[in-house]
C-alpha cells in the first residue's frame, strides 16, 4: 500500500532558527495536507495544496507541493517555543467524489523541540 | 474554531464494557467520515470509513464487531468499542473533509483517550 517517507523524525533547535521538514511517497497523490499536534489533542490542519507545484505559505510557514505529486515540504522560518509539537504530513489520493474521498495516509511525524 | 468535535475527550471503562465516542461535524454536512488511531509517539493509523446510509468500510485487521460504526446522520458518526480489554486503550480521533472551492480539507477532532481498566 502507499507509505509515506517523513524527515527528520526529531529536531532540536534554538529560539529563531528555520526549520525544513519533508515527505516523500512511492505514489501519487492530490493533495498533500500539513498538520500539527500537541500532545493530547487532535491534528490542527496548517497547509492545504492541492496543486503539483504549489508554493503556499500561513504565517511564517510555507509548503510546498512537489511536481511528481510525490513529495511536499514544510518550512518554519523564525522558530518560537509555541512551534512545539508533532508534525505530520498526509496525503490524499482521491479528490471528490472519489472512492477514497477524505482518507489519508499519514507520514510518520517529525517532532520538534524549540529551545527558548 | 473547531470543525469537527469529538466527545467525550477522555473515558475510562472497566473491561469487558462497551463504551461509545462521538464525531461531529460542524456547520457542514459530511457523507463519509474517519476513524482513527493513535499510540503514543506514533503516526494515525485509518480504523475505516464512516459512510452515511451504509456500512462501514474497515481497513485490513480491523475488527468490524469489535470496532462498531455507525453514521447515524450527515453530521453525526459515532465509533463504539466493545467488550473493551486494556490493549484496546488508545486515543481515537476521527476527521471529516469538507468540501472547498479549491479541494477539500480534512479536519481532525479533537481526540477521545480510552482508558481501559
């Protein structure tokens, strides 16, 4: 089945530096979803792209969707302590109307650690 | 604010009970819907597929009567766990997409911890 490729699995770094994180897959998929979760609590989406090639950016993070539909990455430029968490990418195979509409297959999460 | 709500956020049963958990969907309609499940330090691992009007969909070594969904309405999908043992403790979250002018977008909630004592 398809499995996505997450890296780094764990960073630790200081207050202000930039942070690259990036997935990997041996499928294609159309859409590519970035999530953060803190401990106890559900996935908050931060970055949807829904494009091969699509560069969007939320604040101070941007993503990218690769051109093969194989591969996305997440920055965090000016890290602060809030940054915080797990992250994990996902990705969906199906757009609507699909047999596989809304169902995601999860990275395996890079854990980061901000220290102040 | 939240789009999707789960309840309850934390549970604890005695085994060999059932206990059941909540997915909402807010202020959107959604036909399908998602389980999952989540040991700690790990990544989500997709349980099935919610599908309003019809029966679940499990993914392989699911146990579909121990693992009891049903899509009750467009906003409702409830995940029942039965005859509960303490390796079934876990958190379980679900997630809805809803649709968007560009594609949809899949929203979590916010998480149900099963503690099985």
């Amino acid at each position: 089945g398809q499995q996505l490729n997450q890296s780094p699995q764990s960073m630790f770094i200081q207050e202000g530096e930039d942070v690259s994180m990036n997935c990997t897959s041996s499928s294609i998929f159309n859409t590519w979803l970035w999530y953060k979760q803190d401990p106890g609590e559900g996935p908050v989406l931060l970055i949807a792209l829904y494009k091969a090639g699509e560069l969007t950016s939320n604040g101070r993070l941007t993503a990218q969707f690769g051109i093969t539909r194989k591969d996305s990455f997440l920055n965090i430029s000016a890290s602060i302590p809030s940054d915080v968490g797990i992250y994990f990418c996902a990705g969906q195979s199906s757009n609507a109307g699909g047999t596989s509409y809304g169902k995601l297959t999860f990275g395996q999460g890079t854990i980061l650690t901000v220290h102040p | 604010g939240a789009v999707v709500s789960q309840h309850p956020s934390r549970v604890i049963c005695k085994s060999g009970t059932s206990v059941k958990i909540e997915c909402r969907s807010l202020d959107f309609q959604a036909t399908t819907m998602f389980w999952y499940r989540q040991f700690p330090k790990q990544s989500l691992m997709l349980m099935a597929t919610s599908n309003e009007g019809s029966k679940a969909t499990y993914e392989q070594g699911v146990e579909k009567d121990k693992f009891l969904i049903n899509h009750a309405s467009l906003t409702l999908s409830t995940l029942t766990v039965t005859s509960a043992h303490p390796e079934d403790s876990s958190f379980y979250i679900c997630s809805a997409p809803q649709p968007g002018a560009t594609g949809n977008t899949i929203y979590f909630g916010e998480g149900s911890w099963l503690t099985v004592v």
